[in-house]
C-alpha cells in the first residue's frame, strides 16, 4: 500500500536560453506530491506516517522555498550573488531563518544562506523531479513523484527498494540501532 504527502513550495526561476517567456525570471508556487510504499506497518495500520514524510522530505526541500533556483550557468547568478553582497545578505541574515539542511548532489546545491539553489540542468517540473528524487531515495521508499507548476506537470513512477523498519508504536523509522527516535521502543533481536 501508499503513504501520500503534499506540499507547496514557491520559488522563483528562469529558464536560460529558453525561446519563450520563461526565460525571464519569474514565480510560481509548485506542489510536489511523494508516494511511499511499503507493507502495512501491522502495529499503527499505516504504510507510515504521511507527517513522517512530510517532515523528513521538508529538511531538504525547505531549501527550494522562498528561494532562487538558477542553473549553474546563468549570467544572472553572479550578478545577484554580486547584489547580495554589496548588500550585506550574501552569507546570511538574522531574518533569514526558515533554512533547509545544505546539499550538494550531482544535479542541485543549496545555499541556503541566501535562499539560492543552483542546478546543473533547468528546472522543469522534470528536472525538479529528478533533484527531489536524488535527494530523498535514500531516505524514504519513494514509488512516484509528482510536481505541477502553473501549466506544467510531470511524474515519475520508481521502484522502491529500500527496507525501512519502522516503529509498531508510532510507525517512523527506526533509526541503525533499530531504536525509534520519538519514543524509545527498541526492536528486538530474532
Ligand atoms: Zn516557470
Ligand atoms: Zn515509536
């Protein structure tokens, strides 16, 4: 059975080089959508919790929201990382709070310092998909993917692979010691 999340993240970006309106900057909210699959958790007759998902997807992807999202080769991201530090806000600020846990993957790094993610390809709804897909699949056992933005949508179905134990009292993952974080219960060895 599926556990499904979604949550909206407003961002701002472009699609450089593109022979359309996109390529001025410009914002959207997007509504990304996560299903997870795995066995009914016999305990709290749940895949997992969907809050679970939620919170574990949000360290990161908290990253894209409020944000700047430009590909690695844009001229505008040396001209307002340039604008940033002229104005002091380059490398933070005390209202600059609601930040996500730094990444650096293949496709995406996050500085979340000044709200900014550069990206190696554009970012479509495709190309959201593939970075939100790197950044989580270690870490939930993700089947599909789905990111609607404005007019355009996309998903991506995987198969999932990961064997996540979960806790039979409030169903989050076990953390390696096979000890639940929220509450203490510890797995028995067989
Ligand atoms: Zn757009
Ligand atoms: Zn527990």
């Amino acid at each position: 059975m599926r556990s499904i999340t979604t949550f909206d993240i407003q961002y701002a970006h472009r699609f450089y080089g593109f022979k359309g309106e996109a390529q001025y900057l410009h914002g959207h909210t997007g509504t990304l959508t996560i299903e997870v699959e795995d066995s009914v958790n016999k305990g709290v007759n749940m895949v997992f919790p969907c809050n679970e998902i939620k919170k574990t997807a949000w360290d990161v992807i908290k990253n894209f929201d409020h944000a700047l999202i430009l590909r690695q080769d844009d001229p505008l991201l040396p001209a307002i990382l340039d604008v940033y530090e002229k104005q002091g806000i380059k490398d933070g600020h005390p209202q600059n709070t609601m930040k996500g846990e730094a990444f650096d993957t293949e496709l995406a790094k996050a500085y979340p310092d000044c709200r900014l993610v550069v990206t190696k390809e554009t970012m479509t709804v495709e190309g959201m998909i593939k970075i939100v897909h790197e950044l989580l699949k270690d870490k939930l056992n993700i089947v599909k993917l789905t990111f609607t933005s404005g007019d355009n949508a996309g998903s991506e179905d995987y198969t999932a692979n990961n064997c996540i134990d979960r806790c039979p009292l409030c169903g989050i993952a076990l953390d390696e010691n096979g000890v639940c974080p929220k509450c203490g219960y510890k797995k028995q060895a067989t």
